[in-house]
C-alpha cells in the first residue's frame, strides 16, 4: 500500500526545477498507496546536491483538504530518513506538508538551501 525509494551511498544532483522531485496529493493521487518513504543511508554519505533554482518545493505532501473523514482522509505515514541536502547557495524551498496526519523528518540536514 505504498511506496519506498532506497537511496544507496551517493551524490544525487538536482538541476533547476519547476516542479518537486517527490510529489504526493491524496485528492488526486492512488487513494490505496498513502505511504511513502526515501531513505538515504546518512547525511554524510547520501546527498542531494542543488545545482540552480527551483520554483517549486522539492518534496511535496498534501492531503485532501475538502474535510477530515473517512472520504477525505488526510495524508499520512511518509517518512523522510538519512539523506542531506545541499543547496550550493541556490533558492530551495524544501518540503511542504499541507493536511498531512504523519510526515516524518529524521536525521535529515540542509547546508545552504535559501527560499
């Protein structure tokens, strides 16, 4: 009923963008997959290298924002895990959580990101 995305040791660049790098919206999206997870395997040995501008948020979570029920449910168990972000002094606005129930940060830096 979801989705993981296993990053192995690495840099990971990330060209200018207008749209995120994960996205993820309940009234749109597969009502059955309401899980995700991207796990690195630790800031020091798994990054996400920003290499221009980007527009939009790079990892996006929203919820069904019509109402809170059973038929409009609130995103939830995305988990975030183990990775750094460097921004290279580049405009990064880096994740958005809009109705989501529960969105996990863990041991995730940011260097040099602006937005």
């Amino acid at each position: 009923n979801g989705y993981a995305g296993d990053l192995g040791v690495g840099v990971y660049r990330i060209e200018a963008r207008t749209s995120p790098l994960v996205s993820f919206n309940r009234r749109t999206g597969d009502a059955a997959a309401n899980r995700f997870a991207l796990r690195g395997r630790g800031p020091s040995v798994t990054r996400f290298d920003i290499r221009g501008d980007c527009t939009d948020f790079l990892f996006k979570v929203a919820g069904n924002t019509d109402g809170y029920s059973v038929a409009n449910p609130r995103a939830s168990w995305f988990d975030f895990r183990d990775f750094s972000i460097n921004g290279n002094g580049h405009n990064a606005d880096l994740f958005s959580f809009i109705c989501a129930f529960r969105c996990f940060l863990d041991i995730v830096t940011s260097l040099v990101s602006y937005g």
